[in-house]
C-alpha cells in the first residue's frame, strides 16, 4: 500500500501532537499538565482515526462515529480526573504528583 502524499500532510500534526503528549506527560510533575498532556494524546488518536477512514473507506463512516465516542469517553475521563485533583488540591494544598504518592504512605 502506498501512501498518499496528501495523507501525510495530515498524520504530520497527529504526530506532533502525540510525540508532545508524550513528552508532557513523562516530564511534568503537575497533575493538571499530565492530564492536558493525555488530552493531546487521545486527540491524536482521534485525528488518526478520522484520517485512515477518510483514506481508506471513503464511503463510510465508522472511524467518524468512533472518534464521537472516544471524544465524549475523553470528556467523562477529563471531568472525573479534574474531581480527583480537585479533591488531592484540597487535601494536600498542590497538585504536585510527588505529594499525591506520599498520601498512600
């Protein structure tokens, strides 16, 4: 299969988008930046679902409606995580990730 030209000028920004994620994600100790940091990383999955259905199905609309579900999962995930640090941040008064694991001691 070769790929189009065209394709690549689109799976470009989807993997800048997960090589940052990544990167955020390893490097930062801050909650909130980890979980923007996933953000960016399940955008990029989305974006590469949306792109090889366009590509190779262009008829059909399956990685469409898969990329709806995985955006409100993704929506759920994020809310649920914003309560959690919101809980730790109350508790331990910072968001750091290094205090959140000297809770479990």
């Amino acid at each position: 299969m070769t790929m189009d030209l065209s394709m690549l000028w689109y799976l470009v920004p989807s993997v800048i988008m997960f090589t940052a994620g990544v990167f955020g994600f390893i490097t930062r100790r801050n909650m909130i930046a980890m979980l923007i940091s996933l953000e960016l990383i399940l955008n990029s999955a989305d974006l590469n679902f949306v792109i090889f259905n366009r590509f190779l199905f262009p008829g059909q609309m399956e990685g469409m409606i898969f990329t709806l579900f995985a955006i409100a999962i993704a929506a759920a995930e994020t809310a649920v995580a914003i309560a959690i640090i919101i809980n730790i941040y109350r508790s331990l008064g910072n968001t750091d990730i290094n205090s959140a694991k000297e809770m479990r001691h």
